[in-house]
C-alpha cells in the first residue's frame, strides 16, 4: 500500500514540478541539483539552466583534487561555500568539461547535455536585461542606468558584496554565497562577489574573454551598472575572478534529465 502510494506521489510530483520548473513557476524548493550539490533554476524555455550560485570552492576543489589542476586559494580566508576564485577561463572551461563527463559517465547526464560557461548575452538574459541590438540601441529604456539593486546610487545596505568602502556589506573579502538577496530570476550575486567568466571572447582580441557583474573590490558607479562589461586575457588568475557555470539540455532529453536532478517528494520525505 505505501509504496503504491508512494509511486502514485512520486508521479504526481515530479509531472506538477517538471511542468511548473519549465514554465518559470517553480516553488522556491524545486532546483535541480547535481551531484555536487550544485543548484540550478530555469530562466527560460530558450535559454540554458543556470546555476543560483558562483561556482563555490567546494565544487572547484573537488576537481582539482580528482584531476591534479593547479589551484592556489587566496591571500585571505574562504570557507568552501566562498566563490572559488584564482581561476583562468581556461580552468573554468576544463571544470565544465570535466563535471559533464563524470555525470555522463554515472548515468545522470544524457550525452547531449552539458556543463559550459555562459555566453554574454545568455548572461544579460539572466540578469533580466533586454537584448542591444545595432537597431535598438539608442531606445531610451536601453540605454537607462541599471544596477542589480534598480536605479539609484549609492546603493542600499546588503545589494550585494561591493568594495569595502561602499559601507553595504560586512564582507571585505568574498562572502559566501548566496548571502544577498537574488534576482528576480532566483540568482544570487550576479553583482559583486566574483566577476564572471563568460564563453565570448572580449571585443576582437581572441586571447581575451568577457567578464560580467563586478566583484567585492568594485567600488565605482559605471563599473557596478548591470550592462557594464570588461575583457582580459584568459589564463590569468586573480583574486576576484571566478565563474557560474550554466546546464545545457537539448528540448527532448529536458523531462528525463529533471526528472533525475529535482528531488522528488519520497526522497525528500521517506514514508515510514
Ligand atoms: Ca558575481
């Protein structure tokens, strides 16, 4: 009787919480997690699953522990759910590849889906900022001053983590995350803490990539805006640099994937 119930639960659940994580309805409880712990929200039907934190040190360290890549921690102290930091976008990369490959190869990936960066523009998405385009650019709503907090500066007490001076946060290194309040598509910090590795190269330089959302030693109005971007050369390694890797699902393996990473109700709650 109880597992009959049980099954009949754990199907009525997952098709209430599949249906509602794809359209952009799910409680605040139905993330995917992977099997590092690592949580990911639906922003939209075309865009890829992206991951609510930074990739955390936890994550990092067991890659490079499983793979022997070279990983300093930094001058000052993080707990393993700080955002890891010291990372090229060329280990960001070999991360992605690598966390594809080990769900792959333990079943709960389906070789069409992937682990990657996400490119600018599916960054921008996230970040509820509409696409510029040469036609649009000079529309007014585009060209308004954004920050992740809305309009105004200075900005409110715990907008995120910011440089010290700003006197917004407790934090004068990174803090760990998801210790503000997130955006309206369920992510924390994508402003401050870490600046963002992107897929794109920066502009025409193809040795340099694009880094999105600021980091806690950013202090300047124009350099904290949602929109504002910057480039370097992608195997440097600094101590505000870090990633948030996003979950690519080709459309028809979707249901099969989710149904493996959100948690059903059973697992949550095992009857006696
Ligand atoms: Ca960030």
């Amino acid at each position: 009787m109880h597992y009959l119930f049980q099954r009949f639960w754990h199907s009525v659940f997952a098709f209430i919480s599949l249906s509602s994580f794809l359209y952009g309805q799910a409680p605040e409880s139905a993330k995917a997690v992977n099997h590092l712990g690592m949580q990911f929200q639906v922003i939209d039907k075309d865009s890829p699953l992206f991951s609510i934190w930074e990739t955390r040190v936890v994550d990092y360290k067991t890659f490079s522990d499983e793979t022997g890549r070279k990983w300093d921690a930094p001058d000052f102290e993080q707990t393993g759910l700080h955002p890891v930091v010291n990372v090229s976008w060329g280990d960001a990369v070999a991360f992605c590849r690598w966390l594809t490959l080990r769900e792959q190869t333990a079943g709960t990936l389906p070789e069409g889906a992937r682990y990657r960066l996400p490119t600018s523009a599916e960054w921008d998405k996230a970040a509820g900022l509409s696409p510029v385009t040469p036609q649009n650019m000079h529309r007014a709503d585009l060209m308004a001053i954004e920050y992740p907090w809305g309009g105004d500066w200075p900005p409110p007490r715990n907008a995120g983590n910011y440089h010290p001076d700003l006197r917004i946060d407790d934090y004068n290194f990174t803090a760990p995350v998801g210790s503000f309040t997130p955006s309206a598509s369920g992510l924390y910090d994508l402003g401050g803490n870490v600046w963002e590795w992107c897929m794109d190269p920066y502009n025409n330089a193809l040795d340099f990539r694009v880094l999105r959302g600021a980091s806690w030693r950013m202090r300047t109005p124009s350099d904290l805006q949602t929109r504002f971007r910057v480039g370097n050369i992608m195997n440097l390694r600094l101590d505000t640099y870090g990633f948030r890797v996003v979950l690519e699902i080709p459309a028809e393996q979707m249901d099969q994937t989710l149904e493996k990473m959100i948690p059903s109700k059973d697992e949550a709650e095992p009857l006696p």
